[in-house]
C-alpha cells in the first residue's frame, strides 16, 4: 500500500489497541502503543531510499529483505527498544505487541497488491503478489479517514475501528470474487491463454488484463465482466546474439527481468551507431503507452554506453534519461 494508507492504518492500530485494558489504563503506555503502530506500519518501506541511489537497486531489492519473515521480527524489536529509551514507564511488552502486529500487517496487506512482496524470504526469493487491491485504494483509505474522523468527534475507537476492520475483510473478499470473474472472462475471451495477470485499479470494476497464450501476447482492459483487449503480440523469441548476451548482464536490463514477469523486446540501429535492446513491460498499458521498459544501448564493440530502467511516459523523457540529445534540451 501507499504510505498514507499505512499511516491511516498505524493510527486505526493505536485506536484498537484501547481494547487491551493495560493499554487503556496506562496513558504512558497508550502513546508509546500508538507511536509504534505508526512507525511499525512505515518502517519495512524503508528500503524506498534506495530509489536514491538507482532504480535498477530499487526495483530489484524494494519490499524484498525489509518485508521478509526476519524483518517482520526484528522491526518490532528494534522500534520497541528506541521507544523503551524515550518512554520507560510504558509496558515494553504491550508496545511491542501492538507494534509487531502493525509491522505484520503492513507486510500482510502489501501481498494484496500487484507488486507483491518477498514476504517468504528466506525460504523463498519468489514474488508474491495476489493482485486485488491497487497499491492505493481509495476505499481503504477512505473508510480509515472516517474511523480516525469518528474517534476524533468522540465514537468508541475500539468499536468504530472492529467494524472498520470487519467492513475491509468483506471488501477483500469481494475484491477477489471480481478478480475471479475477470480471470473467467479472460479465459473466454482467449481460449488458449497460458497465464493471465489481472491487476486493479483506483476504479472498482476496472482491472488491467495481460495474458500470454502459446503464441501471443494479449494486453486489455476489463470492466465489470466484460474484457477489452487492446494489443496483441506475436511472441518471438528473444535471439541469442552477441547482442543480446552482452546487453542482459547490464544491471538496469538484468533488474528488469527479476521483476517483470510478462514483456516484449525490440532490437533497432540507431542513427548515432549505437544498438539498442529496448524491454517493454506489458503490465502497465496507460494511455496507449507501455510506460515500465529497460533500455541498454551498446557500441559496436559490445560495450554498454549507457542504461536505464524504470516508468518512463514520453520518448523525450527516456532520451534524456540515457543522456542522449541532452544538450538540445
């Protein structure tokens, strides 16, 4: 989820956590339970800064080791130990509570997104992502905004946010009873599909369709049960050139392809001499444009000029990206 999603839900947490009656008794502990819910619920998206230092580390490592089992275990600990410094008189055990479940939850509700996690690790490297709820989901947030608002005009923050709670359970199950009907349309509308990703939106009834069969790629759009598909692409084979070998050991090309499950290639001679390997996301179809690629240009002699992968949305962009025709910016 978003991260104001998160810090609706780490406040929520803290407002539950009045029904536990040592936490309601104790205002030193109240505040120490309610600062650790927030910083619980942001603490695994830590690994956001690594966006600072390039995308290729960023898509290959966000919501990786920060979201896995161990993480889950020690963020709780390590944010109860500060806490426990700043405020010593609250009950280190009930805050700790609280603030393991606020961790685990984040990383819980972050599998329902289309991303996904690597909430397995270290069993398991594999992305696991359910593909339900948009990474912001209007809905979600928006029922947060009125329990928080309910609690601040005086409701019960311990009924107001249950019912919230019970309220969201039954959203997710409706979500994945669309997302099953969209899976079905899908199959009726390509009858050889091999695999299918449907992925939300911020609309409701609307989902993101990309499927591969044995010999094409299908992009689309689904509303309510209806399916639109909108690309098709024969599937080719990437080559096994020289190329191609040299350009796939390129941090920004190989990032890609750990996170990218479904994509096209293309192979052009550039004006300047320069060869490129262009990727092409098929998730992301906006505006009739794919907007996730990996690009890698390389010289005659194999070697790579320059790369670059990431959400790119006009072609001018891109080329500034790669430093190409700056100048004439």
């Amino acid at each position: 989820m978003d991260s104001g999603t998160h810090f609706v839900m780490g406040i929520a947490l803290g407002g539950l956590a009045l029904a536990d009656p040592v936490v309601a008794s104790h205002p030193m502990t109240f505040a120490a339970v309610m600062a650790g819910t927030i910083i619980g619920q942001q603490a695994p998206d830590i690994d956001t800064v690594l966006k600072l230092r390039n995308n290729a580390v960023y898509i290959r490592h966000h919501r990786g080791i920060t979201h896995s089992i161990p993480a889950v275990l020690l963020w709780p600990l390590l944010i109860t130990g500060v806490l426990a410094l700043v405020l010593p008189s609250s009950d280190i055990f009930h805050v700790w509570l609280w603030t393991q479940l606020a961790v685990f939850l984040h990383v819980f509700v972050d599998i329902f997104n289309a991303y996904g996690t690597q909430a397995l690790r270290p069993f398991s490297k594999k992305w696991v992502a359910l593909a339900v709820i948009n990474t912001f989901d209007p809905f979600i947030f928006g029922i947060h905004c009125l329990g928080i608002l309910f609690w601040i005009f005086g409701a019960d923050p311990v009924i107001t946010f249950s019912i919230m709670y019970i309220i969201i359970v039954l959203y997710y199950i409706l979500r994945f009873s669309l997302q099953k009907a969209v899976k079905s349309a899908v199959h009726r509308e390509i009858k050889d599909e091999e695999f299918v990703i449907v992925a939300p939106t911020m609309k409701f009834f609307q989902w993101k369709v990309a499927a591969k069969s044995k010999t094409h790629f299908y992009v689309g759009r689904s509303y309510r049960r209806t399916v639109n598909i909108y690309d098709k692409f024969k599937i080719e084979p990437i080559p096994k050139t020289a190329l191609v070998s040299a350009a796939l050991k390129d941090p920004n090309i190989d990032a890609f392809l750990s996170f990218s499950p479904i994509h096209r290639w293309e192979i052009a001679e550039l004006e300047n001499g320069l060869s490129e390997l262009r990727l092409i996301d098929l998730r992301y179809r906006s505006n009739d444009h794919y907007p996730f690629v990996a690009v890698a240009h390389l010289d005659q002699d194999l070697n790579i000029v320059n790369s670059y992968t990431g959400w790119i949305f006009t072609e001018e962009k891109l080329m500034k990206k790669l430093q190409i025709g700056a100048g004439n910016e």
